[in-house]
C-alpha cells in the first residue's frame, strides 16, 4: 500500500491505560489530549465502564508506521 505525504508527516501517539478495574488498555491516537477526555467522558466503549482511567505510559511517533507495528 503506498503512503500519502499526510499519513507520514502526522504524529501519533500509542498509549497505555490502567482502568478501575485494574485492567489496562493500550490505544493508538493522532490527539492524545482528545482521546483521553473521550475515555474520561465514558465516550470509549471498551472503557467507559471502567471509569476513572489514569494514563500510564505514551509513546510518541512522528508517522503512522511505528505505531501500527507496535499496537
């Protein structure tokens, strides 16, 4: 599959989760910030009943390629 220009110049983020729960979940996003307030807000199937969530960990990517592998 070629790659466009945009899918390489965007930053993503992989990022780890512990929920309430005691689980973790571990997600893939180009805006961490919106993302976890999606998950706070209960707006995240996989965690919305699990809620409150504390974010671990993050790494961040400046393509999509790393991230795709890692997730």
């Amino acid at each position: 599959m070629p790659l466009n220009r945009a899918s390489v110049d965007t930053v993503h983020h992989v990022y780890i989760i512990k929920c309430t729960t005691g689980q973790y979940y571990v997600g893939c996003t180009n805006n961490l910030k919106k993302r976890l307030e999606r998950h706070q807000k209960g707006q995240v199937k996989s965690t919305a009943y699990r809620l409150p969530i504390e974010l671990i960990t993050q790494i961040t990517f400046n393509n999509t390629l790393n991230p795709q592998g890692l997730n």
